[in-house]
C-alpha cells in the first residue's frame, strides 16, 4: 500500500493520489485526507461522487477511516459510461479523475457526465477542453470534451461528453518557451444581470490594458442555474494558456451571495494573476500540478517545475505512486 503523508494537504492531492492509485491498481492510503474533507465541507460532495463513480465501474473501493481516506483498485476498464453529479459537486473533476486511468486502456472510453459543469471548486470547461487538453495532446493523450449544456454549481442539470484515447507517443513538452502574448477575453453570464458583464469588461480592459473589442461577453440562455465565469487568453507557443475565475454564486446555506461587490473582487483577482503571469512568465501553479503526472508517465522532461510547496507536493506525490 501507498502511504501518502503530507502536514499540509490539499483537494487536488488527494483527488491526485485516488487517481493515480487507479492507473496501476495501487492501494492507496492517505493520512489527513478524512480530516481535510471534515475541516473542508465544500469537498465532501466532490468526494462522495468520486467514491461513487469507483463504485459505478466496478473499479474497487474508496473509504474513510478515521482520518484517512483509503483506495482499494481495481480495473478500470474502457466502457461507455454515464454518470450524474450531485448539485454541488462538478463533472469536471470526475473527469479529471479518471483520465489517467482510461488513457492507460487500449481501446477508447466514453464519460456521458450530466450535473454541475462549471463550479468554483474546478475548472471551467472552456479551460480543460482548449487548454488543458491541447497541453495533453502534446504529450501523447488526446481526449476530447464537449459541452452539451451549462450546468451552475448549486443546480446541476448540465452535461458534457468526453472521449478518451490511449495513450500514443509524445510529440514534446507543451508551454515551451516562447512570447507571451495577452490574446482576449470571454465572459459568460446566466440569469444574471448583464449590466454585470459590461461592467466586468469594462474592469478588465482597464486593469489589464486589453482592448475592449478583444473581450467577449456571451449570454448563456439554455443552462440550469445561474452563473458568470471569466476565461483570459495568453497566447504561448501557439496554446492558449487560459486564466479563469467562477463565481460562487451560492453559499453554503443556498443563498446567492454573488453581487458587484463580488464581482469585482473576482476580476480584481484574475487581473493581478494575469499582470504577474505576463510580467515573469511562470506558468500558475494549478497547472504545472494538473499536468506533472502525464509528464511522469509520458516520460518527457518537464521543463516549467518550480519550487513552490504545492508543486514540490505534487512531484513528491506522483513519485511515491508511480515509482
């Protein structure tokens, strides 16, 4: 068995480590993790879906004991499977969940995932599908992600197909170096008010110098549930190296608690990490973590590690799974 120990431990480490467990029938065991979810509320639904979707397959067991959290695999066989999020979980980390696994398959997989496709406790599909995804191809694992219909975090009711490919052989390490190029911006907006929209255009333009004709906004009119998310576009080698945020509409009582006031912190928030990102050229953290296993397991060289605590974790983590 796999022991994970790390003082200091996170969602998207113990999402990591329940994924990687899967790759090569690792049993995994992961001290703190039953802790993290009880100290972090908001995740428990994300795990809950996890533990069932593992379930659903037929691919073993995840458990809590004490304050552990425990993997017990078994195959993940390629299939065509689907699965319906809880209203306060994301399909996306499904996904992200079991990609490494069915990538491993040698013929084709389908996720026919329903639910929550845009949650501030993920990704936004826009980013995975024309970011993450295209980094991955690089590498040698096509997938592909298909947004059927928008579902908010607290109403679920979207859906999303993926297509999953084994794994071929890398072409190169995405990111190389190269100018980084502020390439626009789109925001999405559902059953809100779109006085808020123009407003966060307005706010990105003159808090990141982007021109006002190069952001979008798009009225998201067939979706369950209410939401904004705000996708930046940096052109880096011919990728788009996408920066988002969404809005958490929702707290934890069911009332919305996202207005101007919010919406400005949020913009306030993804100019700065835009401004920084053109400025030193260093890929975010979250991404660089994202992507450190399909380094590890195409056997590329990854050329954007750093030293900050999260990505070392990462790296210490895929080295005691995959060893």
């Amino acid at each position: 068995m796999k022991e994970i120990n790390f003082e200091d431990i996170d969602w998207l480490l113990i999402r990591q480590a329940l994924s990687l467990g899967l790759v090569g029938d690792r049993e995994v065991l992961i001290r703190r993790g039953s802790g993290f979810l009880d100290q972090n509320p908001e995740y428990l639904p994300l795990f809950d879906d996890l533990t069932r979707m593992v379930s659903y397959l037929g691919a073993g067991r995840i458990s809590r004991s004490n304050s552990s959290i425990i993997l017990e695999p078994r195959n993940v066989r390629p299939g065509v499977y689907t699965f319906e999020s809880t209203a306060s979980s994301s399909t996306v980390e499904i996904l992200l969940f079991l990609m490494p696994a069915l990538f491993n398959n040698r013929t084709r997989s389908i996720l026919n995932l329903t639910g929550v496709t845009h949650s501030a406790l993920s990704y936004p599909t826009g980013f995975i599908k024309n970011c993450f995804l295209e980094a991955l191809e690089q590498l040698g694992f096509f997938a592909s992600l298909t947004l059927k219909r928008f579902g908010f975090h607290g109403t679920g009711g979207g859906a999303l197909e993926s297509r999953i490919y084994p794994h071929e052989e890398p072409r190169g390490a995405p990111f190389q170096k190269g100018p980084f190029k502020l390439a626009g911006a789109t925001i999405y907006i559902s059953h809100l008010d779109t006085g808020l929209a123009l407003e966060e255009k307005r706010l990105i333009a003159e808090l990141t110098g982007l021109q006002q004709e190069g952001i979008s906004i798009i009225e998201i009119q067939d979706s369950d549930g209410c939401g904004n998310s705000i996708q930046v576009y940096i052109d880096l080698a011919g990728i788009h190296l996408i920066l988002f945020r969404e809005a958490r509409i929702f707290n934890e009582k069911g009332s919305i608690a996202f207005d101007r006031e919010a919406a400005h912190s949020m913009v306030s928030e993804l100019s700065r990490e835009v401004n920084a990102l053109l400025l030193d050229h260093s890929i975010p953290d979250h991404i660089i973590r994202e992507l450190y296993p399909y380094f590890i397991l195409s056997g590329t060289e990854l050329r954007h590690k750093n030293e900050n605590s999260p990505v070392l974790k990462t790296g210490e983590l895929c080295d005691l799974i995959l060893e």
